[in-house]
C-alpha cells in the first residue's frame, strides 16, 4: 500500500490520481464522498464526538510555465529547493512523459558559479524535443511535473520514496479506517495543503469536527552537522507529537491525553521540536467554531525532494499511537 501511494503521481491542484487510489483503498470502510474541492471523505457514522483523521494527499511538485524554441521546458515550483533538482529525473503531464533536470554542465561553469545555487529560473526539464514545436506535441503549458522515483525497502527497516509527505499520512488514515470507534469518525484525504491548507479549510467547515488528529510525514533533521536542538525529528525515534508550529499551538490538555497514551500504551515516541512550517491543523482549528487539533507525525528526512527516507518502526508505531488514542477514547479526556 505505501509503494502504491507514493509512486502515485499528483501534485498540489492535480489530486485525481492519488484521489481514484485513496477511493479504492478505502471503499470497504465506510461512506464515501468528495466535494468542490477535491477533498475525499470516508465517514463511518457513531455516536458521541466527532473526530476527523486528516491527511493531506497532494505533494510539492512543478508546472510548466513556458517551453522554450530549443524544446526545453520552463518552470515554476513551490515548496522545493532547486539545489535538490538538478539532473532528477521526472514525469510531465498526464501522459507522464519522462524528463530530467538539467544545467549548465560543471565543466562550461566559471568559478562564480561554483559558488552559489542555481535557482529554478535558470533549471530547466529536457524531455528530449528537438524545437518548441516538437516538444507541443507531447506536453503543454500548465502540465504539471512530478519527481520520478519508484518507492522502496531498504537499510535496516527504512524506506524510501517520493511524497512520503504526505502518502505516509495516508496510509495511516486507511489504517484507521479498518477498524471501529466508540465516536462519529471521519477519514479525510484532503487538497492543496502543499499551496496554504486550502482543502483543510473547506474540509474543517464541512466535518465540523470536535477534535481532529492530522497525520504527516515530518521534517527529520537528525544529520551529522546538526546538533540534537537541531535535529526538529529523529528517524526512527518513534512518532513525533506536536505541541506547536507556525500555524497552530496545541491546546496542553490534547498534548499531555496524546503524551500519556503513548506512555500507557509503551509506544515509542517523540516531541517535535521545530516550530516552522505548518500542517493542515493551522487550517481545521481556527475554522467555524474552532476545533481541538494536533499532529501525529513520521519523520522523513529530505522531505520535500525527490526521494525522502522513513522509518517502519515509526510508522506503524504512528499507526499504533492513533488507535490507542481513538480505542481508549482519550479524546474524552480534553
């Protein structure tokens, strides 16, 4: 199932591919619908609170912007450093034609260039068109582009992919989709959390949730030059729980009912320590009346590239932290 989501191409505005998965991944567990959106919806109808598991199920990627009269194709992007693009390879548009990530080779770059990155203005995707009007053929403006990278084990327990951010989320979502709670449940996949939460939004106020539990693949700084308040996450560490970013703070008694499950429960897990960035709570706990939210998040390092590394121990530990949460109905305790 991971291997299925991650290699599954859509980028922020263009969910219909992950969309069409997520629906057959979900199918035999509850009420599905979608909305203007694009937002995907799996409700399992109960008693007592409302309790919405999010996951957003866009990931960062590129657009075609302008194609030049050398065939090479021009491109915007959002969410990517363009020091991890060049020579990656990739998919363009919905025929997914194969491109890569060029630039000036190392040997024509004087020595000013060696010192600085190469911004996205000056990369550009090659997919082999010999003139504009060949490359028209096979692509438009406005095609979307996405990383092409074929998930995988690998190492001792880890695993890599693209868009484990937020495909890991997902999954956790379907998990908890199999089973039963003593709560009216909602299963939300939603769009545009990549661009600013937009589907959070429209999801908030459709749901109106009493609490909501946002499922994510996380920023894992734990590399050799950084000290251990640097690190925002440790692969495999265990689940990261949040208690603040730049777009929510955890209401205290949610974070301690959070805290103390994984305690009882023996799970393994982390506070995350970064406070940048944001995820779909930012959106869902300022929306309507307001609601209780908190993240339960998989560290991943090199996120927002083309391939980020995970840990399985953290996430079926994630998976373990939310059924322990939701089974033992702590959510009654804020």
């Amino acid at each position: 199932m991971l291997g299925r989501l991650s290699n599954t191409m859509s980028v922020s505005g263009n969910e219909k591919e992950i969309r069409k998965l997520l629906k057959e991944l979900a199918a035999p567990y509850g009420e599905i619908t979608t909305d203007t959106m694009g937002n995907l919806y799996v409700h399992k109808p109960g008693k007592g609170k409302r309790i919405m598991a999010c996951a957003h199920m866009d990931e960062v990627g590129m657009i075609v912007k302008g194609i030049m009269e050398d065939g090479l194709l021009a491109y915007t992007a959002i969410g990517i450093d363009s020091r991890v693009c060049v020579s990656k390879r990739v998919v363009v548009g919905p025929d997914k034609v194969p491109g890569v990530i060029g630039a000036k080779a190392i040997h024509l770059q004087r020595r000013e260039d060696l010192d600085k990155s190469i911004p996205h203005g000056e990369l550009f995707v090659d997919i082999g068109a010999e003139s504009r009007e060949d490359a028209l053929k096979y692509v438009s403006v406005g095609d979307y582009i996405s990383f092409d990278t074929e998930f995988s084990y690998f190492g001792d327990g880890r695993m890599k992919g693209k868009a484990l951010d937020d495909r890991l989320g997902c999954a956790v979502v379907l998990e908890l989709l199999r089973e039963n709670y003593d709560c009216d449940f909602y299963g939300v996949f939603t769009v545009q959390e990549e661009v600013g939460m937009r589907g959070a939004m429209a999801a908030a106020y459709r749901v109106e949730p009493d609490l909501a539990l946002i499922f994510e693949g996380t920023t894992a700084n734990d590399m050799p030059e950084c000290e251990g308040h640097q690190h925002v996450t440790k692969v495999g560490q265990g689940p990261a729980i949040s208690m603040m970013d730049g777009a929510t703070i955890v209401n205290p008694k949610l974070f301690k009912a959070m805290k103390q499950t994984a305690e009882e429960a023996g799970i393994p897990y982390q506070v995350r320590q970064g406070t940048k960035g944001g995820t779909d709570a930012g959106a869902i706990h300022k929306a309507g009346a307001g609601a209780l939210a908190i993240g339960i998040s998989v560290p991943c390092r090199y996120i927002h590239g083309p391939v980020s590394v995970a840990s399985v121990s953290d996430f079926e530990n994630a998976v373990a932290l939310a059924k322990a949460f939701l089974g033992k109905r702590k959510f009654d305790e804020v």
